[in-house]
C-alpha cells in the first residue's frame, strides 16, 4: 500500500491512502482540487514494511499586474488601491499574492526550500494572507493559494465594509439631526460636514464618494480608536468616547431641546487607528495610493 501524508504552509493535513501497488495516484483528487501548496511529505510503505519518505515543495505565481488590475476591475476606484497598499510592493511590483522575494531581512535566505519564502503566500506580521491580506477570519487554503480566490474574498469583505459604512454615517446623521432639536442639524446644509480631499479623492457627506466610503476603509483596517496610543493624534475626539469610525458624531452636553444653535453637538475625525503595534492611516494611505486606472 502506498500512503501519504500532506503538511502544508497553511493548516492542510491529510494522511490518507491514495494508491493500492502500482494504481497511479493523483495529488489534486486526493485533496479534492483545492487549490494548496507548502511542504508536502510523502511517505510510501511496501508489502515488505519498508518506507521511503519524499519531501517536496508547491509553490505559485503572481499574476501579471495587468491579469490582476483586470480581475480586480477599475471601478469602485478603492478595489484596487486597497490590492496594492495591503499586498505591498517587492522587486518594483505590487498586486502580490505571493512573495517575489527569498527572505525578510535577517532570515536565512536560502537555498533551503524550507525557509525560502519565494513564491510562498505572502503573509503579514498579524497573519493577513494573499493580495488582500485577509486576517479575520482566517481564509481558507483556497482562499490563500489561489489568488483569484484571494480577490473574491477580499472584495466581499471590503464591499461588507462599505456597506456597514453606509449604515453608520445614516445612523449618525439621523442622532446628529433628533440632538440639534429645534434647531436645524449640523448636517444641514452640506457644507457642516466639511469636504476632505486626500491625493484627488473627495469624501463628501452625499454621493457615491460620501464620507461611507472613508468609514468603510477604515473598517476593512480595523476601526480603532487611535487617540491614546497613537500620541494623541489623528483623532478630534480623545479616547473616551472615541467610537473610532473614521466619521463620528459627538453629542451635545445639554440634553435636547436646545437653548442655541451653539449648544449643539459636533462632527469628529479619527483619521490614524491602531493595527498590532503600527499606528496608520489608513484611508490616507489608500487615496496616496496611484492611480490604477
């Protein structure tokens, strides 16, 4: 009989039997076309009780940058830019699934193919895998080692971003308006929420650009409230309180109907969050991100 047992980069383990004496055996059907790589050890036990054990090694390419901007698609105009400011850049390209380079500094560069990191899954320092380094939950092999996977996955999660961005800033504007009683809500006219322009990109309260797409990309990083720990900066509003969407609404200190329009609540940014121990901007790095057009 001939088994085999398959230890991956990314949590696949198998040990099955695959092959009856010279019955060919296939690799992909045994773990049922999932597209995988890593370490792969296989073992193979005669009759005769005598073991050989193979170790061998999958790994992958990158897609061209074009194959990747056209999978990816130019529009809404953050898909792409949010590819390229999580996946990073190595030897002069970005859209990077997988790492181009043999090793991080200060690890054994190779030519060891345990400790090669070419053509490996490019990982982040928080566990964040692919393209789109997707973190929590952590994605599936298929997820990983297919970059194409990587992209499905990492669109659904920033677009469910997006939309939890929209349902926030309607429901701020809605506490902003019922606060403000009897006066007229600060969100009313426009110009109370202030425009902001990042490298071209205009976040306006209304509009396909309102500022739900800015609350969206801060989500997809992780809406923290960087005030504290990131040297009381970034943020108008300090850490008590501090809801850490990018866009918040800071109540009144009298309780609503009001006295004056000057007693009514105020719009705050937290525009810096808090990522394992990096303090980042994150809507400002992805609008600094060229255009991928």
């Amino acid at each position: 009989k001939t088994y085999i047992r398959c230890l991956s980069l990314v949590t696949f383990d198998a040990n099955l039997t695959v092959a009856e004496d010279d019955e060919p055996w296939s690799l992909n059907a045994m773990i049922n076309n999932v597209t995988v790589g890593g370490t792969f050890r296989v073992l193979c036990i005669t009759d005769s009780h005598r073991t050989f054990v193979r170790t061998f090694y999958v790994r992958a390419q990158n897609p061209t940058v074009e194959q990747a901007k056209n999978y990816i698609g130019s529009s809404p105009w953050y898909r792409r830019r949010v590819a390229v400011k999580e996946s990073g850049t190595q030897n002069y390209r970005s859209y990077l699934n997988f790492n181009e380079i043999h090793a991080w500094a200060g690890d054994d560069p190779g030519p060891n193919h345990a400790t090669d990191k070419r053509y490996t899954v490019n990982e982040s320092f928080d566990g964040g895998m692919g393209m789109y380094q997707l973190t929590n939950e952590r994605p599936t092999a298929e997820q990983s080692w297919n970059w194409m996977s990587n992209c499905d996955e990492g669109v659904r999660r920033l677009e469910e971003c997006m939309q939890g961005g929209e349902d926030e800033l309607a429901r701020i504007r809605q506490v902003a308006a019922i606060e403000s009683m009897p006066f007229p809500a600060p969100p009313i006219p426009e110009e109370t929420i202030p425009e902001e322009t990042i490298n071209g990109i205009t976040f306006t309260e209304t509009g396909a650009n309102s500022y739900a797409v800015a609350i969206g990309l801060k989500r997809f990083n992780g809406a923290s409230c960087g005030y504290t720990v990131c040297n009381n900066s970034g943020c108008d509003k300090n850490g008590v309180g501090c809801t850490g969407q990018y866009l918040q609404w800071v109540s009144p200190e009298k309780t609503p109907p009001l006295d004056s329009p000057e007693e009514r609540g105020h719009w705050a940014f937290c525009r810096v969050g808090k990522a394992g121990p990096y303090c980042n901007r994150y809507v400002r790095d992805v609008c600094n991100v060229a255009s991928q057009d």
